[in-house]
C-alpha cells in the first residue's frame, strides 16, 4: 500500500481504444493512473488504478477530481474540449506540460483559431463566426456556395456538414448549432482539393521531427476513415508546414509537444482547416511512429507532464510507408465478424477487433468495427491498398 500511496498521480481524460497506448506509457513509467470520462464501459478503466466518473468536458468538474486526488499531472485526449480543460487544469495547479487556459482556446475552437490564421497570414479558408442563429441564417441567403459549416468545439467531424444551396444550408445551421457545446458555429468556403495532417513534435519552438499523410473518408465525407505517410506532398509542403508550425510556436510561445495541422491543399497550397494540440484519434500515433522511428505516444506523455524533451530517442524507422483503417459498415445491423485477405494481412503491424458478435452497429457513419494497421515498402502499392480495403475486407452484418 505504501509503495502504492508513493507513485506520482497521473489523471487521464478518457479512457477508450485511443488512450490505452496513453496508459500503457504511463504504467510503464509506473505513474498511479486515474481516468474519467462519462461512459463507464470504456477498455482503458480496467487498465488504469482508479476510474472516477466525470464529464471532461465540465473543467470545473475535473479540477475538483483533481484537487482532491492531489494529482502530479494531467493529460487530454482525442477531443478539443478536454484539451482545453487539461489546459485549464494544469493553469490552476501549475502542473506545466499544457498551453495556458487562453491560448487552448485560441487554437482548439474553431472561430478563434481561424482568426489566427487571417492575423498570421497563414493559408484558410476564411471562416465567418456566428453567436445567434438567426444571423447565421440570413448570412446563408447570399452565401456563395458550396459551404461548410462547423461546430467550434467538436472533433471527428461532428457536426459539420457541407451545403450546396440555402435549403441544405438551413439544416447545417440548425445541425451545427445543436452539437456546439458552447453554441458557436463558423461558416466557410468549401475548397476542392486533397486533405492532408502533419504532425510534428515541437522542441524549443523549433520542429524536432514530422510527416504527413494523406487522408481518405469514403463512407462519411467528415471523418478520416484511412491514412497513409508519408503523404504524396509531404517533400514538395514540408518546408512550408514547418515554417507554419513554427510561426504559430513563435508567436503564441507554446510549450513543447505535438502539433497537427489538417488542411486542403489546392495549386500547391495548404489552405489549413484545423489544429490540434493533443492525442489523436484511431491510434493515428501507430503508424506516425512506424515511419519516424520515435514512440510518439511516449513523446505525447513526455510533454504533457512537462519533462525535458530534448533527448527523445529516435529509432532505425520500421516501415518506409505505413497507414491505419478504420473498418466500418455501409449499413446498420449486427455484426457478426470480420474476414480481412491474406495478402492484406501479410502488411498488418495490428489489428484491433473493437466489435464482437452480436453487437449491434447503430451508426454506420461513425461507428468503427475494428482497425488495422499496417506497413508497405512502396507509395503506390500503399495508395492502391488504402483504397480498396472497404472492398476487399468483408463485414458480415445482417
């Protein structure tokens, strides 16, 4: 018990498919893991020493759990409101490791983050906020369309939703206020062109190592399904991604750690669409480490409880390509397994079944049944498997 009592506390902010690597990093360091979140069915609680249920969203909420646990330090997950409440957090026990309170919001809400962009001269789509419904839809009436329109708040494409005319506009409003959380939308222009993230670890405000990918969303045009790095553009952007990257480390003065742009590229531009300071969704980090050869998740712990991140150490990487899929369904109805080829799983570093049979898909366009992921040694073999997989690997769903 008293060895127990004597480990460093460590609060985690979710507890699902995306933060077990989080946790696995932090008993190895043998931190004391509390995790929260509202759903008590997440895997990770089984993982962690305590689980104390808490909505992450409500940083009041998790600053009581935190003063009261007396913890050592703090760390999001994969949504841009428990940064901001890790952020808040941290501000108020000075735990370090997270940006200020402000400066959370400024990149992590949408509105806030574009009028950054506009002020720093970097590439976007030029967003208009909105406060009041009615404003925004009488913006809609002589809007030039197509549009998107967004939530502020949210992630994985919640909310967010493209409009070819005023009738579809109306119901991305009224969809895009509905989800914000702080009942703000932005509406922007919709730019045709390839979607791409980097992400990079930041050191000093200087860029220590990076690659992107190029994205795929076949099913649901708002969430990444698949994604595969280094992208197609990464050597022709990468110079212009790391200026971007360090603009906004200069002049905001951001500590250490991860940073992921998403953006649109078109005629040789990347016209940024989002940003995020914390743990990506689909276990993204996987195959981000298999091409650079450092463990990012153990980089993303190592920033977030603010430790010297100078000497990371950086591997012989083990793929010269590498990607995840996320395996979804066309329909609702129970699932009852999955078959993936041999020649696709001859590629596959993991693969995760997150459904079991008999479970029932209630949302098709969100619901993930499993993921791979996986390594090839050409760019094209990896483009042409990433997409054909929601062909070649069969669901059973009936």
């Amino acid at each position: 018990m008293e060895k127990i009592m004597n480990k460093k506390k460590v609060l985690l902010l979710n507890a699902g498919h995306t933060e077990i690597p989080i946790i696995e990093r932090l008993k190895s360091r043998n931190y004391f893991v509390i995790t929260s979140g509202n759903r008590e069915d997440m895997p990770g609680h089984k993982m962690a020493d305590k689980y104390i249920k808490a909505d992450y969203s409500d940083k009041e909420a998790i600053l009581k759990i935190a003063e009261e646990e007396k913890i050592d330090g703090i760390i999001s997950c994969a949504y841009d409101t428990a940064y901001t409440t890790a952020a808040y957090v941290a501000e108020k026990l000075g735990l370090g490791g997270h940006d200020s309170y402000e400066k959370a919001c400024l990149l992590h809400q949408k509105d806030n983050f574009k009028s950054l962009c506009v002020k720093l001269n970097i590439p976007n789509p030029i967003s208009t906020p909105f406060f009041e419904k009615e404003k925004a839809l009488e913006y809609i009436k002589t809007a030039d369309y197509p549009i998107m329109v967004k939530p502020v708040d949210q992630a994985s494409g919640i909310g967010i939703m493209r409009a070819d005319n005023e009738d579809e506009g109306k119901i991305a409003v009224e969809n895009a206020f509905e989800k914000s959380k702080e009942k703000r939308i932005v509406i922007e222009p919709f730019i045709e062109g390839a979607q791409e993230s980097f992400v990079a670890f930041v050191v000093d405000g200087r860029v220590m190592i990076c690659t992107a990918c190029d994205c795929y969303s076949p099913i649901n045009p708002f969430l990444i399904q698949t994604e595969t790095m280094p992208s197609k553009n990464f050597s022709i952007l990468k110079e212009q991604l790391i200026g971007i990257t360090e603009k906004l480390f200069s002049e905001l003065d951001l500590v250490d750690g991860i940073i992921t742009l998403q953006y649109i590229v078109k005629d040789g531009i990347p016209y940024v669409i989002e940003m995020m300071r914390r743990c990506l969704g689909n276990r993204f980090l996987y195959p981000v480490s298999y091409v650079t050869g450092l463990d990012w998740y153990d980089a993303l712990v190592c920033s977030e409880l603010a430790e010297d991140c100078h000497n990371m150490k950086i591997d012989e990487p083990i793929a010269k390509y590498a990607g995840h899929h996320a395996i979804m369904s066309t329909h609702n109805g129970i699932f009852e397994g999955i078959e993936i080829p041999d020649e696709i799983m001859e590629h596959v570093i993991e693969f995760d079944e997150l459904f079991k049979s008999g479970d029932i898909i209630n949302d098709y366009m969100k619901e993930r049944m499993g993921y791979i992921y996986y390594k090839y040694e050409d760019m094209k073999e990896i483009e042409v498997a990433a997409k054909s997989f929601n062909e070649r690997i069969k669901l059973k769903v009936k």
